[in-house]
C-alpha cells in the first residue's frame, strides 16, 4: 500500500543518515472535535516539534456543522501546539459539493461551508505563524489525476503532491533537509472500471451514511437557496449574510478568547487537530492528526 503524505514529508526533514520519530494519528471521517479530543492528547504527549492541524471538510458535510465550535477548537488545537514550540502546518480546502460535481443548489451551502472553514483556517495560520498550503486553488481541484475515486480524498499522486508543497515551504524556512518526495507513484493509478467499482461499492455505503445525516438538512438548504436566489441567479442573499454573520461572531469570538488568556495568563492546553506533530529537539519527531 503506498503512504500518506505526512509519511513521505517525514523522510524529507531530516538529511541523509538522521532519523525522525513519526507518529501518524490521522484517522479517515474525523471531525474537529475528534482532531481536538483524543488525537490532541496523544498528539501533545508525543511533544513534538511539527505539527499538521488539517481538518474542516468532513464538518461541513455533517447537520451539526458550527462555524463558531469549529474555529474554537481549532484555536485551541493551534494554540496548544504552539506553546510546545511546535512548527504548524495548516491547509485550506477544497469545497466539496465542486469536488462532487453536485447541482448549484446543493453546492452552494456546501460551498458557503468550505469558504467560512478556510477563512477561519487562514487567520489562525496568521495568527501562529503556520506554514500553509492553499489546497483550494483549481491547480489542485481541477487536476483528476491527484484525487482518489470519492473525489474527496487525495490519490497517491496528490498525497505526493502535497508533501512535496510542504516540503518545498518548510525548505524555505529552513525546516526541511531531506529530498522532496518523488512526484509519479509507485502504483499505477486506478482505472476507471476499479473507480466504478469503488462507487458501487464503498462508496455507496459512504452516500449512504452521509444521506442520513446531511442530505434532509442539504435540501432544507437548497430550498432556501432556490427561494432566496437573486434575480440574475448569482447569488442568495439572505443565506450569504446568515453565514457571512455567523463567520464574524467566530472570528470575533476567538480573537477575544485568545486575548483574554493572554491577559490572564492562563496556561493553553495542547490540542492537536488535524494535525502531524514533528522533531523532537535532538531526534526528529513527527505525528500526523487528521480528519
């Protein structure tokens, strides 16, 4: 099986002869909270000094996604590794209803999700200085090759890509020591028969479980997006000002957070979300957490 990206970034820190301890905690379908939780703890005890804090996607496809819950947790996951001294490595992400290919009315509240995730993703990678990578841009989203059959999830040729973008910005801060990745895979990628049959197959029983709990909240959301859309139909504006609401509060919430544990001086606790955790000061550590 080939590896993930956080393990091909991995060989890459450290020059030729050095070795780097890797602890990959990325587990598939994770949300925030489980990136803030258990994979946190482990992830501090790990003390490592990189860490990647990646997640968001899997919470907008869930009813009980929250902007406000979702940028605190990652606050205190950023914020915790950064008090370890931990390099950050962040990302922001591709909106999944394009990646699916859904019809506008679904895709938009879907892409009101993604775009309220990745701003709350770039002012937290300002804030702790964060070695980020924009995942979001059409480079990356439009080239079929990097994505795996879901169309969700990087294939091994994307995983390679990613690396190989952390790897050439960590370089540049001086971080990496190692060869990039090689870019082409060591597998040939999957024919469209073996991505059919994926669809049948897995990836039924993943609409399945995703219909359950986001498809009747999706088409309440694009009944709205139809009764509300504008004249020209490009745009909806009382959805667009509910979320452009809602993604200040959050903003607002955790800068006023943030500033008052400054004030206080209370202790921040280390939380790993999405995250890889990297170096230990002598021996190089890493630890992947991820959703």
């Amino acid at each position: 099986a080939w590896r993930g990206w956080a393990a091909l970034l991995a060989d890459g820190l450290v020059a030729e002869g050095e070795e780097t301890a890797f602890l990959n905690l990325a587990v598939s379908g994770a949300l925030s909270g489980d990136v803030a939780g258990e994979q946190a703890r482990r992830a501090l005890a790990f003390r490592p000094h990189l860490a990647s804090v990646v997640v968001g996607v899997n919470d907008t496809l869930r009813r009980t996604f929250d902007i406000g819950l979702l940028a605190r947790r990652l606050d205190r996951v950023c914020a915790d590794l950064d008090a370890l001294g931990a390099v950050l490595l962040t990302a922001c992400l591709p909106d999944p209803g394009r990646m699916l290919g859904l019809p506008p009315p679904l895709a938009r509240p879907l892409a009101r999700r993604q775009r309220s995730v990745n701003t709350v993703v770039h002012a937290l990678s300002a804030r702790y200085g964060a070695v980020h990578l924009h995942l979001d841009d059409r480079a990356w989203t439009d080239d079929r090759a990097l994505w795996s059959a879901d169309r969700l999830h990087p294939g091994e040729r994307g995983h390679r890509a990613v690396a190989a973008g952390f790897h050439r910005l960590l370089a540049g801060r001086g971080l990496a020591h190692g060869a990039p990745p090689a870019p082409e895979p060591d597998r040939p990628p999957p024919t469209r028969a073996e991505s059919l049959r994926w669809l049948a197959t897995a990836g039924t029983g993943w609409v399945l479980r995703r219909g359950h709990d986001l498809l009747p909240q999706l088409l309440l959301l694009a009944a709205a997006e139809l009764r509300h859309r504008t004249d020209d139909g490009t745009g909806t504006g009382p959805p667009d000002a509910r979320a452009d609401a809602a993604l200040a509060a959050a903003l607002a919430a955790v800068t006023r957070d943030r500033a008052s544990a400054h004030r206080t001086g209370t202790n921040r606790t280390v939380v790993p979300g999405t995250a890889w955790a990297a170096a230990p000061r002598s021996a190089s550590r890493t630890t992947p957490t991820t959703g």
